[in-house]
C-alpha cells in the first residue's frame, strides 16, 4: 500500500468528520467525536496538529494531536485526542505511522510530553508502547527528548565508546 501522511487541508474536512463518526459509531455509538466547526480551526491553529493518512486521494486515517501548556510537566504537552483509520485500511502501519508524526509534530512545537487515552485492546496498547509510551495510570505517556528534536529527527545519536 503507498499512502502519505501529511498535514490536513480545509478539503479534508467532511471525509475526516465521516471517518470519525464512523469510528465512533462502531466503538460506542455516541455520535461525531469531531466537529466541522472545530477541525476547521484547528487545522490553521498552531497549537493543533491535524494529520491525515492519504492512499490515491482518499482519506484513510486521521490524528489530531492538541497542545495545552503544563506548569507541572514544565512545559508544552500534546495530547492525541483522536487515532482513527477506516476499518478496511491496514491499521496497524498507518496507525503506527500516524503516531510517528504525531510524535515528530510534537517535538518541532515544542513539546515535553505527549500523552493519550490507552486502547481498551491488548494489541493496540502494545502498538503505543513500541512506539515508547508508557502506561502512568489514566493516560499513556511518553517524554520527549527536545535536544534530539533539536537536531533534527532523522540524525543518528552515538553513544561515546
């Protein structure tokens, strides 16, 4: 499968909205977890990042990380209020890729933590923690190393030997 993973546009909005009322259909039937109004101001906001997995034009998943400043974490911290990707997607890359730029969008705003609710399921929990979550009671956590994200994401750190 070639999808990209890039920031969201305005015309994305009504097939992200579908795709998390969907999402939300199936896990608890309580309705949109997004609203049109919202999304589109977050996707111009800077402290909001709005992700979308893209295959041939369509929408197959969608991240939406938010940032709140935190005294007690000292700092920024993102929290990813919505994963979802369409059932007949291959979940478990896409998702995986949509955590990385979550993470990656978190670190170039500035961000010393980025946390989200854990998944009921066993599989996706462990998904979260490959990725270096780790379960702190309510919420997945994982810290940022903002030296790292200064340098750059893709530069190799060696260790003295």
């Amino acid at each position: 499968m070639d999808y990209q993973v890039r920031p969201a546009r305005i015309t994305d909005i009504d097939r992200i909205v579908s795709l998390c009322a969907a999402q939300s259909a199936m896990a608890d039937g309580s309705g949109p977890l997004v609203g049109q109004d919202l999304l589109r101001q977050l996707i111009y906001l800077p402290q909001a990042s709005v992700l979308v997995a893209d295959l041939r034009r369509a929408i197959i998943g969608v991240g939406i990380l938010a940032l709140r400043p935190s005294v007690r974490k000292g700092g920024y911290v993102g929290t990813v209020d919505v994963l979802s990707v369409e059932a007949r997607a291959d979940g478990e890359q896409i998702v995986g890729a949509l955590i990385e730029e979550l993470i990656r969008s978190a670190k170039n705003k500035g961000c010393v933590l980025v946390e989200a609710e854990p998944p009921g399921d066993p599989g996706e929990r462990a998904r979260w923690e490959r990725q270096g979550f780790v379960d702190t009671g309510p919420l997945l956590e994982r810290p940022i190393d903002q030296a790292r994200a200064v340098s750059g994401a893709s530069q190799q750190v060696k260790e003295p030997t």
